[in-house]
C-alpha cells in the first residue's frame, strides 16, 4: 500500500475560486498526463473550468493479468477482460483505498464531497464506479465513459441493501467499440437502474473504444449542471 500512496497526479486548475472537483481516471496503459493531453486534443482545449479543478491521477505500475503479468499503469487487476469473470477485488480494494484518500484530500482543502464528481474512461470508469457506489456515495455523481461492471460486480451487492441516496451516473459509450463491448455498458447501466441509480445513457454510432468531441462537451454540460 505504502507505494501506492503518493499518486502522481497532473491537474488543470480552476481559474477562479475552487469550489468544486472533477477526478478523471484513465484507461488502462494510460496515464494522468495522457488523458489529460488526449482530453485537449479532442476538444481543442482543456477541460477547465472558473470554479472546478480537474485531477488526472496515474494509477501505479503492477502487474496485469491480461498482458501475462507484464507491468502496466492499471488501477487494478483483471483475470480477464469479460463482463462473466470474477473480479478482481483485493486490487480494487486496495486502489480504492489510496484513491479514497485523494477524496479526503480534497475534503480536508475544503471542497464537501458533494461538490466531488468522480469519473473515467474504460478501467477509469469501472473503478470510478466501485469507488463511489461502495465507498463515496456522497459525491456528487460520477461519470463511466467506454466502461463495465462484470455481471456478478460487488457493486450490484452492496446497492441491493443500499437505502441511501446514490450519486448519478452519467455513461457513454461507443456502438462500434469492440474492446469494451457495448452490450457490456448498456447492461451496467440497466443493472444500477434497477438498483435504483438515476443513471443517463448516451450511444454514439460510429465511435470505437476512444474519446469523441460530442461526447467531451455532452461531460462537460453534465459536469457544470451538476457542480453549477
């Protein structure tokens, strides 16, 4: 855990007072630095706003699964990439922990949780989702861009006896993407409605496993809507 503890982290801030926090985690392979600059290249400009500071946190290097235990920037582990496969929950635990923490930072510089959007692209989105439904169910919604909960996900569990309010989620996803199948989002997306998420679920046609334009913008008017 100690190496863990101190993410790197790469922030684009807020232009006037900070009231407000976005945690936008990347996708598997990636870095903070590298969806920050794929975010700028795809809208023109950073994700920026007067009032919100924008956090691209690096996950650590450790071993993965699917790379044969390769050594890769991936914020947990996964035994495969499959929506019908346990997961992985001592490495999604343990990175809930540390990512908690930054949370708590945060907090403790005087933002109330519920003024925190936690969010993702593909891995990004999944963990954001274990962190907020089954830790910080307070914030303010979270986002899950190209991403999935397996089918038997803790997080189903945990929200079966959950009487507590729970965040909103706002998901994307691509109908050409064939790494993270969007059957697979669609089905996470109708399971945490059910379970009583007021969820919203946005499809784009011709997008594959990647970051649109229209879809940045459609994040950005949510971001502000919820964090005005």
């Amino acid at each position: 855990m100690a190496a863990f503890s101190n993410l790197h982290k790469c922030v684009v801030s807020q232009t006037g007072k900070h009231t407000a926090t976005v945690i936008f985690l990347h996708g598997s392979g990636d870095s903070g630095q590298g969806i920050r600059t794929w975010v700028r290249d795809v809208l023109k400009q950073d994700l920026a706003f007067q009032h919100i500071r924008v956090i691209y946190p690096t996950a650590p290097l450790r071993p993965y699964t699917p790379m044969k235990g390769a050594q890769s920037n991936v914020w947990f582990d996964r035994y495969k990439i499959s929506n019908d496969c346990p997961e992985h929950l001592e490495s999604i635990d343990s990175m809930c922990k540390v990512l908690g923490d930054l949370v708590d930072v945060e907090v403790k510089a005087g933002v109330s949780k519920n003024r925190i959007l936690i969010g993702g692209f593909s891995m990004g989105g999944a963990m954001a989702l274990h962190l907020a439904f089954r830790f910080h169910p307070q914030v303010a919604g979270v986002f899950a861009l190209s991403s999935f909960l397996n089918k038997d996900s803790i997080v189903y569990q945990v929200l079966q006896n959950n009487e507590a309010p729970l965040p909103e989620l706002f998901q994307c996803h691509g109908k050409a993407d064939e790494l993270v199948l969007y059957q697979w989002g669609e089905e996470t997306n109708a399971l945490l409605k059910s379970l009583g998420t007021k969820t919203s679920f946005l499809s784009f046609p011709n997008l594959y496993h990647e970051l649109s334009r229209p879809e940045l913008e459609q994040l950005k008017s949510w971001i502000l809507k919820k964090l005005p």
